[in-house]
C-alpha cells in the first residue's frame, strides 16, 4: 500500500512537471510571436516612411 502510494506521488509528480515545461514553452513561444510581429511593423514603417 505504501509503495502505491509513492508510486502514485511520484507520477503525480513528474506529470506536474511535465505540464509546466509544456506552459512554460507555449508562453515562450507566444512571446517571440509578438517580437516577430513589433519586428515587421517597424521594418513596414520604415520603408513607408521612405516612400514618403
């Protein structure tokens, strides 16, 4: 019963640990999205502010 237990703790465990990494990496992501967008919106207004 004890062995269950801590099997059982120790999945819970590595499962927490698991679905951290994978939030961590979405907001990661999320995050060089928005730099990406901020990126191309000063590349478009410097190449109109050119034109002008």
């Amino acid at each position: 019963m004890l062995v269950l237990l801590i099997t059982s703790a120790i999945a819970a465990s590595l499962l927490v640990e698991l679905g951290l990494a994978v939030v961590r990496d979405l907001m990661e992501a999320s995050d060089h999205e928005n730099e990406d967008e901020r990126q191309m919106n000063k590349v478009f207004k410097s190449t109109s502010a050119r034109s002008w």
